[in-house]
C-alpha cells in the first residue's frame, strides 16, 4: 500500500542466500524499521561487491548485500549484519568490520567494533544506499603526528589521541577512502594558525573518520578544501570551525555525533556549507555559535520538515546575540540524489523559544536519576518532545518525554548541565548544577564520661549535686552546711525587731538607756530639782553599762591581786633555780658580795 501510512517492518536472522540456494555464501540480518511517507527500499544478496575491496582488506564468506531506495527518503532505524563460528574459524572475530561500498564514497568503514559474544556488528538510523560486506583486518596503528607534506593513506590508521596536526600551508590529505579511528580522545585532523598568519589551502578529501572528540578541526584557516567525507561516532563535532573563513565544506556526511554536526565560533564567515547531508547527530546539525549571519542553503538534514530542519540548527531564534543561520532551498535527500525544496518566506517563522517549560530540580546528585517534566506555556504536559542532557556543550544523554510529558536523566559527571527541550516549534533550556553526594558516615559518640556525683553526699559540705557535677551551694546573708544554705538572724540592723541590733549576725537588744524614747522620759514622775553633786565623767564605751557595778569592782580587784601574787612567786622560783646553776665560784662570790653588803650596811650610822 502506498498511502503514506507508516508501517513497522521487523526481520530476525532473515538470510540472502545466493541464487543457487546451497547456504554456502549467504549474509543473515537483523531488521527493525517503521517506513513512512511512502518510503520503499529493497535488500538483495550481490555475489560481489561493484568493485574490490581495499587491498588490506579480505571478505568474510563473501558476505555482501545491496540496499538501495526505491522512492521516498528511507532510512533504515536498526539493522545488525551476523555470521556463525563455522564461517569465523580461523579469523580474529575483532578484526571484522562493517563497510559500505557505492560510487560516489567509494569503501566507508561504517562499524569497526564487533559484538563478538553476539557475532553480529549492527548500525543505526542508515540511509540505505550502497552494497554492505563484512571484511576483515586492514589497520594499523600509528603516531601520527605533524604534517609539513602531502599525504595519501594506503590502509585505515588506528590513532591514539591527535592524529594528523597541520601547521604550514599548502597541505593535502587524502585518504583514499581509509579510514582515521580514534579512541574517543584528540581529533582526527587539526589545522592551526594564527590571527596574524592564516593557515590557507588546506585540502582534506576521502577520508572516513571516527571515535575521535573532533573529526576535523580548523581554526585560523582560510580559503581551504574539506570534502567528500564521513565524519560520525565522535564525541563531540564533526567539523569545527573557529576564526575560520571563505571555507569550502561540500560533500560531507556528517552523522551520529555526540556533539554538534558543524559548529561556528568567531566570525568564521564566508564558508560554503553546502551539498553535506547531515542528521542523526545527537547535538544540533548547526551550532553557530556567533553573531555573524550564515548561509546553511543546499544541504540534506534527514527530513524535509522545514520546522524539524530549524530544531536543527541553533542561532538567533534561540539566543538573540548570535547570527541567523539561513537553510532554505535544502535537499530533500541526500545530495548524490536529492533535489531541492523551499520552506516559505525564509527566514520563516521559526521555532518560538522558551514557549516551553522544563521543570527540574535546580541540583542533582552525581549519578542518581531524577526527573524532568516538559510542558506548554499553559503547563499542559507535552509527550514525544526531544529531551537533551548536555556538559559543556556536549549531549550526554538523548531522550523523548512520555505521555506524562517526562523523562528522566542521570549525570555522570559534577558540575553545570543544560537540559534543552524541543519540538518542531518550540524550544527551552534549563541549567542545574551536579554535585558529588556521597554521604559521609557519622561520627562515633564521644565516650561516655561517669558523673562526679550521683547525691549530696558524694560532695563536700559546702556543695550540693546538681547535673551530676558538684555545685558550690550559694545564697545571701548565710552560710553553707550539709549541702544546705544556712541563712543567718540577721546581716544588718534593719534584719532585726524595733530595739534590737544585728551583732555577729544575731539580733541583740539595744541597751536601756538607749532604748528610752523621748516620750518615756517625759513620762518619768521627776523629784523636786536638787542641786546635784558632782559626778565623774562616765567611761565611755562599750564597758560604760558595767563600770560602777561595786561587785564587779570588787572582783576585779581580787583578780588583779592574785594575778600579781602568783607573778611575784613565779620571779623567785626563777630566780632560785638559775642561781643553782651557777658556779661554785660565782656562788662564793654572791656569798662575799651579800656579806659585804650587809657589813657596809650595819657601817651606816643611823
């Protein structure tokens, strides 16, 4: 039925046996495909390919197919090329390669990385054109490394980091449709110059070239060739463009990157970008990265939906400051068959930006999937709407949101992603931030450290227990005792009663003669006045109230006499006995002493 209803058309293990039918030179594939717009291809076992393979290259069990499109512009979503361990006995399975043969590219190795526990090498999104054969060997490695010649390759060369770097004028290299497969590091080729001396008349055809971050890189480089290439599977660009103007870039296929097809940065201007066919790319066809206008015309962007070609290309519809990129006419096939189509009134109106709302959390942990929630303008969940995850500019992960308008993404690395959201006619872009959330374990509890005190009575007497520490027991006018505060009587006199006094914190009575007010004295029934005798000054003090007590004095006077008494005897004692100690001679002497003092005192007349 040709009615432009899409169909599904799933093969396994589906054999092309040759003519005679005995399975001796037969290929087995592995099909799924949805065919629309009216799009028809065929598969035909070939008994050889149109022309020889390379010379470093061998066919396994004359393998081959023809696949050719018959109308509409097929491409083919999955198909996987397989053999058996009988037709691989004695071959090293990880030497077999995919290749595909047609005569404008001529031998393109399109899978050098076989699944060998599957024996199978498979393709994706393929537009059908040519005749496939799985071949063995055919590389080398080699350093590589500068060029200051031409060079024209004999065999595939197997790079590790930078292959060919370019540093003088005047250089071809052709690579004879061999193929530079690198091992996702440096680029493929790389020409370099300088703002003030322009690298010029670079020239680099037939080459195939894969695995690499760039295919091809060129900055500071003018007037130069690059053409009738393949450049897919890197990691980021196919071609990449800076400070580099009046280009030819014509003839290229530029597919399956994980970055942008083509970009443009620093008034890169006056390249014709024309004649490339350029879709399946993870990133956009275009990035034009300036703000210099740029012409796009002529090209096949793997459909002819003028609003899918402009959610190809990114330029001023998505960030003003930056050029507009104009791609109408555009090839509606690829550009060994296509013709031309216009859209309308070019530039047209393009996708509407940020009329798209994303909806995701601001920060995400490294590794941990979470959500991302695309919607209208009106917040109606939009389905089907290409999700992209992008660092640094390249697209890590590739997504389409499901009915309930999500998808959901897992970063690999720490730092600021871009989530981008398109469909045909609009588009949006959303930053968060990938942080390491690696929990660190808690720390131990500190050891457990016993209480002073457990009661009162583990602590001295002037401190209490009070949180299992022994506390200095406080309070005012008082004193601690058995972990209590004891308050005294009284700390002032105005503690104590009317008439009292605060003496060694107790409370004594005032005095009579004090506490007589002036109202008691009025009161006193007074003696007719007589002349009063005479009398002493009263000892002031605080003896005053005892001084004229007679019995006191009496008392007092015994005290004193016996004090002198026991004193008086006490000295003679003394003195008795340190005369006893005292020399004979110095007794004999006191003796004659006192005797002559007692004579001279009987001389005395009276």
């Amino acid at each position: 039925m040709d009615d432009g209803t899409p169909r599904s058309v799933y093969l396994s293990n589906a054999i092309f046996d040759s003519p005679s039918g005995d399975f001796t030179n037969y290929t087995s594939i592995t099909l799924n495909d949805t065919l629309e717009d009216s799009s028809v291809y065929t598969i035909n076992w070939t008994t050889n390919s149109s022309a020889p393979p390379q010379a470093a290259n061998s066919s396994l069990a004359h393998k081959f197919v023809n696949i050719s499109g018959r109308s509409g512009s097929p491409s083919i979503d999955y198909v996987s090329f397989g053999w058996t361990w009988q037709e691989s006995s004695g071959y090293d399975e990880s030497l077999l390669q995919l290749w595909r043969y047609n005569a404008s590219s001529h031998w393109v190795a399109l899978n050098t990385t076989p699944n060998m526990s599957l024996r199978t090498l498979s393709l994706y999104n393929v537009v059908p054109v040519g005749e496939y054969g799985i071949l063995y060997g055919g590389t080398e490695t080699t350093p590589c490394g500068n060029l200051a010649s031409d060079i024209t390759l004999i065999t595939n060369l197997i790079s590790d980091g930078n292959c060919f770097n370019i540093s003088v004028d005047n250089i071809t290299i052709d690579c004879a449709g061999f193929s530079l497969i690198g091992n996702r590091t440096g680029n493929g080729i790389t020409s370099y110059g300088a703002l003030s001396a322009l690298r010029s008349n670079i020239t680099i055809r037939n080459c195939n070239i894969s695995n690499f971050t760039m295919g091809i890189s060129f900055s500071s480089v003018t007037n130069s060739q690059i053409y009738n290439n393949s450049v897919w599977n890197n990691s980021d660009s196919g071609i990449y463009l800076n400070f580099a103007s009046s280009n030819n870039i014509t003839n290229n296929t530029l597919t399956d990157n994980s970055g942008a097809a083509i970009v443009l940065t620093n008034s890169s201007i006056g390249n014709n970008i024309s004649s490339n066919d350029i879709y399946g790319n993870l990133g956009y066809g275009l990035d034009n990265s300036q703000a210099e206008y740029v012409n796009v015309t002529y090209n096949y962007w793997g459909t002819t939906s003028c609003p899918e070609i402009s959610s190809l290309i990114y330029d001023y519809f998505d960030s003003p400051p930056l050029g507009v990129a104009t791609f109408s006419p555009f090839l509606n096939a690829t550009y060994l068959n296509g013709s031309s189509m216009t859209c309308p009134a070019e530039p047209w109106s393009r996708r509407v930006t940020n009329h798209l709302s994303i909806s995701a959390p601001s920060e995400v942990c490294k590794g941990s999937s979470f959500e991302v929630s695309v919607s209208d303008k009106n917040g109606v969940a939009l389905s089907g709407v290409t999700a992209l995850l992008q660092i640094g500019g390249l697209t890590e992960t590739r997504g389409v949101t499901d009915g309930q308008g999500q998808e959901s993404f897992a970063p690999s690395k720490t730092g600021a992603y871009t989530i981008l959201a398109r469909n045909p006619e609009m588009s949006a872009e959303k930053t968060i931030i990938s942080i390491d959330c690696i929990t660190t374990p808690p720390l131990p509890p500190p050891p457990t450290v016993p209480p002073a005190c457990v009661s009162d009575s583990d602590c001295a007497a002037d401190k209490k227990c009070a949180s299992g520490n022994c506390a200095l027991v406080k309070g005012t006018c008082g004193h601690a005792s058995a972990h209590k505060w004891i308050p005294y009587e009284c700390c002032s006199d105005s503690g104590c009663p009317v008439n009292y006094e605060c003496k060694a914190n107790a409370c004594v009575k005032k005095s009579t003669t004090e506490n007589v007010t002036i109202k008691e004295k009025q009161n006193i029934t007074k003696k007719p006045e007589e002349p009063a005798p005479p009398t002493a000054e009263p000892v002031k003090g605080y003896l005053e109230p005892y001084c004229w007590n007679p019995a006191l004095l009496a008392l007092l006077a015994i005290l004193l006499f016996y004090f002198f008494f026991i004193l008086a005897k006490r000295r003679k004692k003394k003195k008795e006995e340190k005369d006893e100690d005292q020399p004979e001679w110095r007794k004999k002497k006191k003796e004659e002493d006192e005797k002559e003092d007692k004579d001279s005192k009987k001389q005395i007349p009276v």
